[in-house]
C-alpha cells in the first residue's frame, strides 16, 4: 500500500504540516471558530484568526492550545483532525505515517488523545517527539553526536530550553513565557502609560514591526490605535521602539534567565561544546529584533538564528523520522540493541 511520511507541528500559535518530497505543505494559525448556538464549526486557521476579537456574539474564536497545554482538547481534535484531512485528503496518499510535536506540557492522557485523534484521521502509524529535539534537528545541529547542542526554541506558548547529546535531551527547561506573552506585555504597557486598551493583533504587530529588545537599537516611531479608557472612544497614540523595549523587558530577561539555568546545570564538557558552536535560537520568538544579541552579551555564548525558525520544528519531525528508520536499519544490521526509551 502506497504510504507517505507526515511531520506535524501542533503548536500554540501555528500548526505545520511537512510531507516527505513536498516539504510543508500547510501553515496555518491554531485558531477555531466556533457558533456557540449552533455548536458549529465556521472556520478553521486563518481564516478563523481574521474572526478573533472580531466575532459577533453567537461565534467566538478559540485558540485551543494556550501556554504549551491543551486547553480545550475537543477543539484542539476538530483542528487537528481538519488539517489532517486537508492534507491527505488533498494528495495521492494512502494511510500515511505521522510523527507529530505536541506542546511540552500536555499529559498524558492529551498525548494519547492526539494520537487517537491523528489515528481517526487516517495515519497508520503516529508517533509523538518533544519539541526540543525536533526543533534542534529542524535547525539542521546533529543531535546524534557525543557533542552538546543547545537550542532555545521561542514559540507562541513556550519558551524550551534544551541541551541535547546522543540522540537525547541532557538538560531542559520549558517556561510559559514567550510569543503570547510578549504581546501581552506590550498591551499592559499601552494601558499602563497610555490609558489605552488595543488588541492582542495590534500588540502582535509592534512586537514584530516595532519592537527591538537590545539597547538603544531602535529609533523608529508608530501610531497605534485602540480605545481611550477614560472616554471609552477610539484615539490614536505614537508608540517609539525604547518604550517597546521597556514593555518587554520581564518576559524577555525571564527567557535569558532560563537559558542561563540550563546552562549552568549542564555538564562541563557539553558546556564547553556549546560555546564553541553557540546556541541556537528557534521558532518565531527568535525573530524578535535583537534578541540573539542581547543574549550573547548576557549569557556571553555565541547565538545563532536558525535559518528558517518558523519551521525548524515541523521540518524536525520530517527528518526525524527518517533518521529513526535508518537508526533502526543501522541497529539491524549491526544486530545492537537500544537501551535508550524516549520519554513519548
Ligand atoms: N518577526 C517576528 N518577530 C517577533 N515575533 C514573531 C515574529 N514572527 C512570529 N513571531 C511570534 O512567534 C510566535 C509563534 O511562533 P511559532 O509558530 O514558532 O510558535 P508555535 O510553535 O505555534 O508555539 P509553541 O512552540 O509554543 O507551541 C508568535 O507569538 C508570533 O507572534
């Protein structure tokens, strides 16, 4: 039976979908909408994120994954299950194989219930990987090795820190601090400094467009349109880059302070690896202007970009599967035996 491989990348923000020999081939916002009277589904990705915060009051859109855990695990499964059948539906592929990265938090019960969930939608088989190590092999750093990798992959929910060696997670640590709440602190700043309420799209944009987190680097200015929360009425205000800055201090040290954690839990040697080959800063978070400066000048390590940070993770799972049938080939040959369990 004709059968493809399928890397999915469930995150909080974006799911993306990689087919073996077409690359990714569906990229799309975590996003739901959903009539509430009804109980319909209206839309799903992004056309649903059109609707956020713009919803008359039957439909309300559902960012079902929030903060690196399932947060409503029903609509999590219809979104899943919509992406899937877009992309198989779509192609000549017959059952196909999944290897999906699911959020660090979620438990259990949540794990099995995404692969029930990929099941239902036709995949033979469905495996699930952490999101460190599809992300540092997305990012092209060979895991595999007796070396140490460190990857910090900024999402919209989850920050994960990871240093990995031998094909496994070392050290790690996964802090709720990143993409989602970086826009949430520039909306507190806006209301604290400017009596002005704006929205989580609108806060998005001035951390991507505006905002730059190292030191006296950004010059530029922005209007900003919101609501007055003395007059209740629109008003338009001029937000400068230093004021961005301001707004992201927290949550941008917190990121720098677990970085720094991990790396003084990890073992001399791999320690010592990565500062030699730097750390690698993935997902969308590491596109934040001057963030990789700011922490090589903290943390005093080299810092890359990944080339394509968006699509480190779902470009990870692709490989990883792959590398695990050639492991396997590799250990029948050799007739060894693995010793190492992944955590999934
Ligand atoms: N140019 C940019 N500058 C700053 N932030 C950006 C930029 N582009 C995207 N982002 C942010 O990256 C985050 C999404 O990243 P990504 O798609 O890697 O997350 P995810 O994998 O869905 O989340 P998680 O890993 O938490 O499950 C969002 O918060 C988004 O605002």
């Amino acid at each position: 039976m004709l059968s493809k491989d399928i890397g999915v990348d469930l995150g909080t923000a974006n799911v993306l979908v990689h087919v073996k020999g077409q690359g990714v081939v569906l990229n799309e916002p975590s996003v739901v909408a959903i009539d509430q009277v009804t109980k319909q589904v209206v839309a799903v990705g992004e056309e649903a994120r059109q609707m956020l915060g713009r919803t008359p009051g039957n439909i309300v859109a559902i960012r079902p994954l929030r903060e690196g855990v399932i947060a409503d695990f029903d609509v999590t499964e219809i979104m899943l299950r919509h992406f899937l059948r877009k992309t198989i539906g779509k192609s000549s592929m017959l059952r196909p194989r999944l290897m999906i990265c699911v959020p660090a938090g979620i438990t259990s019960v949540e794990q099995k219930a995404v692969r029930e969930a990929a099941e239902a939608s036709g995949a033979k088989q469905v495996d699930l990987i952490e999101e460190p190590k599809a992300a540092a092999i997305g990012a092209g750093l060979n895991i595999f090795e007796p070396s140490g990798s460190m990857v910090v992959d900024i999402g919209g929910g989850t920050t994960d820190v990871a240093v990995l060696s031998l094909g496994d997670v070392v050290t790690s640590t996964s802090l709720r601090v990143a993409g989602d709440k970086l826009d949430e602190a520039i909306i507190k700043f806006i209301r604290r400094e400017f009596n002005l309420m704006i929205g989580e799209r609108t806060a998005e944009e001035l951390k991507k467009e505006l905002a730059h987190v190292y030191p006296g680097s950004g010059n530029e200015s922005r209007e900003v349109r919101g609501r007055d929360m003395m007059t209740g009425l629109p008003k338009t205000i001029e937000v400068h880059a230093e004021q961005m800055e301001q707004a992201l201090a927290e949550p941008v040290s917190a990121i720098i302070a677990a970085t720094k954690s991990v790396l003084e839990r990890t073992p001399p040697e791999l320690a010592a690896d990565i500062f030699d080959k730097g750390i690698v800063l993935t997902g969308g978070g590491a596109l934040v202007n001057g963030l990789d400066k700011l922490m090589k000048k903290e943390l005093e390590v080299p810092v890359h970009i990944a080339e394509d940070p968006m699509q480190c993770v779902v470009l990870g799972t692709g490989k990883y599967l792959e590398m695990r049938d050639n492991l396997r080939v590799n250990k029948a040959v050799s007739g060894g035996k693995s010793r190492r369990r992944s955590r999934w």
